[in-house]
C-alpha cells in the first residue's frame, strides 16, 4: 500500500451554525457542503473537515439510497489538528482572542515545534501546529 495523506477528518457538533461561524468564520474555511439538520464540510488545502451531527450519522442508508455509507458517529470531543508555519501561528495566536476564542494552550514541543489549542463551539480540541511536529 502506499497512502498519501488523510482526504478528509470527521468532527461531531451539536450546532451546525456555530461550527459553521467557527471554521467559516473565524477560521475562513471555505464551506463547501451543507446539508441541514446533518452537516456541514469544509475544504482546508487538500482536505476536508467534516463535521456532523452525530445522532444524523448513526441512521443507515435506506435500501435504495444512492450513496450508501454505513452508519458512524461519536460522542464527547474529538480533535482535529491544522497546519501553520509560524507567521501564522502568530497570526491565530492575535486574531483568535480577537474573535472571543480562549487559547487553551500556547506552547513549543520538546524538539522545537509550536501548537496553539482552542476549543470549538462543540467543545472539540482544535490544534493549530507547525507541520515539523511530525518531522515535516
């Protein structure tokens, strides 16, 4: 096998607008999807953020239905982690206070590189890092 990267990562909310005000918003993804009562998808370079509503997820498809994805879902807060070099880090570490959201923690990883952790409206973990914390 030879995998090239994660397509798209999954978050559960339980207010579609407010995940929309935060990662439209506040973090200007660019939304690309939405459908109403079950999620709402936005694009972040190369991939996609998903982020539903977990009890929409849990329903199987209908026999007939065109796209069949099997049921899935979770509780409690998951995690998500965004690339940023460091100028943006300094960026996100100004505009996000800016924006009402608290910085949970602002710190350098043992071998050099920065996180930032916020919390979304869902109460899900959201990491802004630079791509050397995986040796990139």
């Amino acid at each position: 096998m030879a995998l090239s990267g994660i397509l798209e990562a999954a978050l559960y909310v339980d207010d579609l607008e407010a995940a929309a005000a935060f990662y439209g918003g506040t973090l200007g993804l660019e939304e690309i999807t939405r459908v109403e009562g079950r999620h709402v998808f936005f694009r972040c370079g190369a991939s996609v953020l998903l982020c539903f509503i977990a009890a929409a997820t849990e329903q199987p498809p209908a026999p007939d239905a065109r796209l069949p994805v099997p049921p899935h879902g979770a509780r409690g807060p998951g995690h998500v982690c965004f690339s940023a070099e460091a100028a943006e880090l300094d960026r996100l570490a100004e505009a996000l206070p800016a924006a009402g959201v608290a910085i949970e923690a602002d710190f350098h990883w043992p071998h050099g590189p920065r996180s930032i952790y916020v919390r979304d409206p869902a109460g899900n973990s959201v990491e802004f890092a630079e791509p050397a914390l995986w040796g990139r």
